[in-house]
C-alpha cells in the first residue's frame, strides 16, 4: 500500500515537473532569443547593421519555436504516461525542427533581396537589379521543396514516387497552365535578353511608364498619372519595346514656314542666324544640327530644322525647346520676316463688269446682224 502511494505521489512529481518545464521553456523562449542574438553579435564583433537586423528579424519567431519543441521533448522525457522513444513522437519532433529552421530560411530568402544587393555590390557579381527578385523567389521555391521533401521522408513517404507522378502528370500541368508558363518564360526572356531594368522608362504598344516589379508571371509599370499597369510577360516578350532610359540625347524636329513674299537675302540670313545660334548653345548637341531651306508649300517657304539636345531629362528638354522657339522668333523679328499662315487667296471678277461687257458683246452681235 505504502509503495503504491509512493509510486503515485512520484508520478505527481513527474507530471507537475513535466508540466513545469513546458511552460519554463515556453515563457522563456524570448528572453533566450534575445539573448542568444547578443551572443552572436558580440562573438562576431558586429553591430546591429542590416544585415544582423535582418538575420534576427528572419530567424527570431523560429528560434523561439525551437526552444519550445526543446521544452515539449523534455517536458515528455520527463512525463510517466507517454514514451519518448515512441517513433511517431520523434517524427513529429524532426519534423517540427525542420519546418522552424525552413521557415526561419524562408523569411530571409523573402527579404534577400536587400542582401543580394549588398552581395553583388560588396564581390561585383554584376548581376542585374531585375534578377534579384527572381533569385529571391527562387530561393524560396527551392526551400520549401527541400523542406517538404525532408518532412515527407521522415514519415516514410517515398519522394521518388512524387517525383515520378510530378512528371506522368506534367504533360496536362503544361496544357492546363500554358498562359502561366507562356509568362513565366517570357519573364526569363526579358531577364536574358535585358531589353530594360526596374527604374527604367519604357514604351510599348500596350503602355507606357516607369518599371517598378518584375515577377515571374507579370511586369508592374507606373503610368505618368500615376496608375499601376500589370502587364503579363508573354505579352510584353512579344511586343516592340522602346527604353527611352538607354537614350543619350533627345531629338527637336520640326518645319519653320515662311511666306512667299519674303526675300532671298533674308531667308539667308534667318538660316544662317539661326544655324549659328544652336551650334553656340552648350545645351545643343554639336555632332548632328541641320538648318536648311527646304521646300516649296502651297502657302509657303519651308526651312527644315534638325538637331537634338544633351539632356534626356523630360523638363530640361521642354525648357531647353521654349528657349530654342524664342530665339527663332526674335530673329525673325529682327529680318522682319513673317511667318506663313495656312491661308488661301480666291480672285473673283467684278460682276457689275461682266454684266456690262456682256450687254456690250451682245449690242455688237445685233448691230453686225442688221447689217
């Protein structure tokens, strides 16, 4: 009787101490993660810089879960009613520890892009800004396959056979999401070929706008006014494609049209003026400036300008065409030389006059008829 009292009030003790550890453990799991982030810091003289800020803020929800399975294992060696050498427990305490370390991974593949960044700038990797998203989502895709493929073989679970039905059923996969795969391969089309990067100015038949994301399925595009245009992949592969980001210089262009009664000498000299003003203009691009009397219009003398500036700046080059307008206008001033208007002169005779000459035409035919 004595014995099983005490084997009873032991188990008590077991299940209370069980108990304990649980919730030591899990009231305790922040303070030690907090701590252990210190640790790490001062072992390997660091600071809390971006890269460190970012580790925690990736890791630090799966640490405390881990510290938790390490109090829920012991707390169940410790418990009289259950053994932890049970196979289906240490399963599921495996599994639990790799799901915590792949989320925690999973976390920081989702904010790498920051540290790829860093990577390509520190080592000049010379990758592409526009490939950065896509090896952060890389990353992640393969994570979770690894994770799952790891969780999966703990249970027994051959991954072979997954694999093997992956590939049976890929041929209706591939007809069922052909759009999505169209995209997909379109966006490594644009990640290839680099027609543009995020940040750059585009034109195409479909939009027009600055890049802001690139996916694997579609291109986000900030319109002027400010509206956000998602373009699937296969669609802008396939489409002409303009960069004016890649420009070097921005192209003025246009007919100057003088009336027919101006001068030779003048219009000479409204070209020659106007020539020598923009090859003395620091804003004008000196390699490429036509200036040239060019045509005869129907209500008009045409000279033909052509030349582009060195900024590719939209504002600048607005500034830079009203400068070039005024300066037009104030020699044409200076010639006295008008500009044609689209006009057109109608000559009418006098009807009063064609009465009378007809009257007259007509008394000449009677008086040579009486005759």
């Amino acid at each position: 009787m004595l014995w099983d009292f005490l084997q009873t009030y032991q188990k008590i003790i077991y299940v209370s101490l069980s108990i304990f550890i649980f919730i030591a453990f899990f009231l305790s799991r922040k303070l030690v993660t907090r701590y252990l982030f210190a640790l790490l810091l001062k072992v390997s003289n660091h600071t809390w810089n971006g890269f460190f800020v970012q580790l925690r803020a990736s890791f630090e929800r799966s640490i405390q879960g881990l510290f938790v399975i390490l109090g829920v294992y012991l707390a169940v060696v410790v418990f009289p009613y259950f053994q932890h050498t049970n196979t289906f427990f240490l399963q599921v305490i495996r599994s639990a520890i790799i799901f915590m370390v792949g989320w925690g991974l999973f976390h920081l593949a989702s904010s790498s892009s920051l540290l790829f960044a860093k990577l390509n700038e520190r080592f000049q990797f010379n990758i592409d800004s526009i490939l950065i998203p896509f090896l952060s989502k890389a990353v992640r895709m393969v994570i979770v396959a690894i994770s799952f493929s790891i969780i999966a073989q703990e249970f027994g679970y051959d991954v072979n056979g997954f694999v093997a039905g992956l590939g049976i059923g890929g041929l209706a996969f591939a007809l069922a999401a052909k759009d999505a795969l169209a995209n997909f391969f379109g966006g490594i089309i644009i990640i290839t070929e680099k027609p543009f990067t995020i940040g750059d100015w585009i034109l195409t038949p479909s939009v027009e706008g600055t890049v802001e994301d690139i996916s694997f399925r579609s291109t986000k595009i900030r319109t002027f006014a400010q509206a956000l245009v998602t373009v699937p992949n296969a669609t802008l592969a396939n489409e002409s494609i303009t960069n004016w980001s890649k420009m070097t210089k921005r192209q003025i262009t246009f007919n100057l049209r003088l009336t027919y009664d101006t001068p030779r000498d003048r219009i000479e000299r409204v070209v020659s003026q106007i020539k020598q003003k923009l090859q003395a203009n620091n804003a004008i691009h000196p390699d490429t400036i036509f200036v040239h009397f060019d045509q005869y219009q129907e209500n008009g003398l045409d000279i033909f300008l052509y030349f582009f500036t060195n900024t590719t700046d939209w504002g600048a080059y607005l500034q830079i065409r009203e400068e070039v307008n005024l300066m037009i206008l104030e020699i044409l001033e200076t010639e006295q030389v008008t500009i044609a208007l689209p006009t057109q002169k109608l000559f009418v005779a006098n009807d009063a006059d064609s009465f009378a000459q007809q009257k007259e035409e007509k008394l000449r035919e009677t008086d040579f008829q009486s005759e």
